[in-house]
C-alpha cells in the first residue's frame, strides 16, 4: 500500500512539473523566446523561490524527499537521452567549413570568458567556494561555467528565426559545435582531478580519461553492427533500440567509473556514432521523448535553487558582477574574433550574442558541479540566473541589430 501510495504522489508531482513546464514553454514561445527559457523558467517556479516560498507547507507536501529523488533519477534519464541527441547533432561537417574561421572564433569565445571566470572564481567569488576546496580547481570550473554555450539552444534560435541556413547561423553553429566540445573536455579534466584526489592528481586523472576513450573506441565496431540490422529490418526494431540502450548505458557507466559525469558518457557515444539512416531514425524516436522527460531535469534543477539564499545586498552585488562578466567576456571574445576573421561588426555583433546563449548545456554543467561538490547552493542559484538571463536576451539582441531573420 505505501509503494501504491508513494507512486500515486509521484503521478501527481510529475503531472505538476509537466503542467507547468508545457506552460511556460509555451508562454516563452509567445514572448519570441525558445520554449526552454520557459521550461527552465518553469523548474525555478516549482521550487523554493517562488512556489515553495508562497506555500510552504504544499511544497514540502508534494515535493518529499522520496519524490525529489524519484524526480532526481527520471531526470537524469532524461539527461543522458539528451546528452546522446546533442551528441548525435554534432555533425562534424560544421566544424570542417570556415575552419580557420570558426577555430579562431572558437578560441575567442571560449579563452576570454574562462579567463574571467578564473580569475572572479580566484578573487571574487573565492568566499562562496565549497570548504576545503582547492581554489584552482574551483577557478577552473567557474571559467567553464563561463565559457560554454548551449549548442542545441542556439539550433533551435537560428530555426525559429529562420536563420539555420544562413551563413551567420552557419558560422555560429559550428563555432558552437567546436565551443561545446572544448568546454566538456575541460570539464571532463576537472572533474576527473576533483573525483581522484582534488588538485592532487592531474596525473592520474588524464589517465582514467585515456582509458575511457579507450572503451570508446568500441562504439564504431558495435554501431556497425547496429546498422546492419537496421538496414535489413528496415525499421527500429525493438532489439536495435535494446541495444542502443546498452551501448548508452555501458558508456555512462565507462565515464563514471574513470571518474567522469555520466552525461559525458552519454554524450561522447552519439559524437562517436557515424551518421545515417540508424542516428536519423534514432533522433527522430528519441526527440519527443526527450521533450517530455528533459523539463524533470529542470524542476529538479529548480528544487535545488532558491534565490532565497541571495539574502544581501552583497550577495546581489556578486551575481551582477557575475552576470555583466559572464555577458561581456562572451560577447567581447566572440565579436573581436569574427571581426578579425573577416565579418563586418553588425554580423560579429550578431554571433556575440548568439555565442552568449548559454540555456540548458550550462543548467547541465552546474548540476554537475553542484553534484561533485565545486560550488555551493548559493553560487549554483546565481549561476542559474545567469544562465536563464544570458538566453532570454539572445533574440532581443539579434533584433536590435538587424539579425532577427523572420519567425517561423
């Protein structure tokens, strides 16, 4: 009767977070934004900054501990799905075309930004570091937190704007693409140093990431075989999906066990996965699912936020500190970097602000962060602001400057 009545509660929790999600992401569409600003939107709206702060006593009734971590494993399903697609979107061709040009813009856009994150993460955000911590090691991931940009966001804002075909949307996808994988491997070094022995290791840490591109280098072989049977049944059937989910399950476990986040697992097989009519198919199933299960992710994300915890004018001060830095140095690095590849300043402009959509991809690394104990709840809840702020003013900024495209 108490699994009955605990699954009951689950049905009703996750029906709440659904609701809401499908609510707001359609209110974010209405207001020319990209249904995940809704969705993360949404994830903050169910936790204790706003519905847990207006009652109390329903929050803690509806969002019990047996329910948050119920929330907490659907989500990160939903996640390792997700890291798998975005794998699976990377398509290396982007990265291949304006290479000099995409690899200069690149490098701007990711060294500026973790520059200064290292050096707020070593002077001013160094009294919210989580006790014990080596501040090299957190430096290091607020310069990352700094640095990513939400590749599938910026997708879906070039497709809305009609802008995916584009040579600018073109350009930002593949200086994205490149961007993204730079910002995981630098994530995959730190958290490998964090879980070995904190600054202690770095050693021992490339080791145990060498190892596990070497269990990746089994991907290949096994997705051949993959798409052998799928070219013969013509269809996805259901021992090809069970073996895709082997393969996702065995590559999540492979990152966790040489010290990495699972959702590198994840996202490292779909990259690795050759492309065709198996990744197509698979893309075309997973995505409604994924589109489902991903807002789980975000309300857990949100019940771990509260912007409760921002209780002073000095804590204020550090998250626009945090903000302006995180929108200058993105925009700054991008913009100088197109501009010195060849692009006229209002389209440098337009990719700056492109390259600051920072969306889910970051809400991914700082749960991550938060998960490996490199920051504290207070800077977790200020970097979500950062987060959800830096992709709201994406298209607003491409409109001021002519870049909008057309809404489709």
């Amino acid at each position: 009767m108490a699994s009955m009545a605990l699954g009951a509660h689950l049905l009703l929790a996750l029906a709440a977070v659904l609701a809401v999600s499908r609510l707001a992401g359609a209110a974010a569409v209405r207001l020319r934004q990209p249904r995940v600003v809704g969705e993360i939107a949404a994830g903050l709206l169910l936790g204790p900054s706003a519905f847990g702060w207006l009652a109390p006593a329903a929050f803690a009734a509806l969002f019990t501990a047996e329910v948050r971590a119920v929330l907490a494993g659907l989500g990160t399903l939903g996640l390792a799905l997700f890291m798998f697609l975005i794998g699976l979107e990377l398509d290396p061709v982007h990265v291949s075309a304006r290479r000099r040009a995409v690899i200069g813009i690149a490098v701007g856009s990711i060294g500026l930004p973790f520059a200064v994150g290292l050096l707020l993460g070593l002077v001013a955000l160094s009294p919210l570091a989580p006790p014990g911590l080596d501040r090299r090691l957190f430096a290091a991931f607020i310069g990352v937190a700094l640095a990513i940009t939400a590749f599938p966001v910026l997708a879906r804002i070039l497709a809305e704007r009609g802008l995916l075909r584009s040579e600018l949307g073109g350009l930002a996808l593949a200086c994205a693409a490149l961007n993204d994988l730079s910002a995981w491997g630098l994530l995959t070094v730190i958290l490998g140093v964090a879980r070995v022995g904190r600054a202690a290791a770095p050693g021992r840490a490339v080791a145990a990431l060498l190892a596990f591109g070497l269990a990746l280098a089994t991907v290949r072989p096994a997705w051949g075989w993959l798409t052998a049977r799928h070219r013969r049944a013509g269809r996805l059937s259901p021992s090809i999906l069970a073996g895709v989910a082997l393969l996702l399950g065995l590559s999540a476990a492979a990152a966790e066990a040489a010290g990495i986040h699972l959702a590198f697992g994840a996202f490292a097989l779909g990259a690795l996965a050759p492309r065709g009519a198996l990744s197509e198919a698979l893309t075309a199933r997973l995505t409604p699912l994924v589109n489902v299960v991903l807002p789980i992710y975000f309300a857990a994300a949100g019940l771990r936020a509260s912007i409760g915890l921002l209780d002073s004018a000095a804590a204020w001060g550090l998250f626009v500190t945090v903000l302006v830095c995180a929108i200058g140095a993105k925009l700054v690095g991008s913009a100088v970097a197109a501009r010195l590849a060849g692009l006229g300043w209002r389209d440098a402009l337009a990719l700056g602000a492109l390259m600051n959509a920072r969306g889910l991809m970051e809400l991914v690394v700082l749960q991550i962060g938060l998960d490996a104990g490199l920051l504290t709840p207070t800077l977790f809840t200020m970097l979500v602001l950062m987060a959800l702020l830096t992709t709201v003013m994406t298209t607003p900024a491409l409109l001021a400057l002519g870049r909008g495209g057309a809404s489709k």
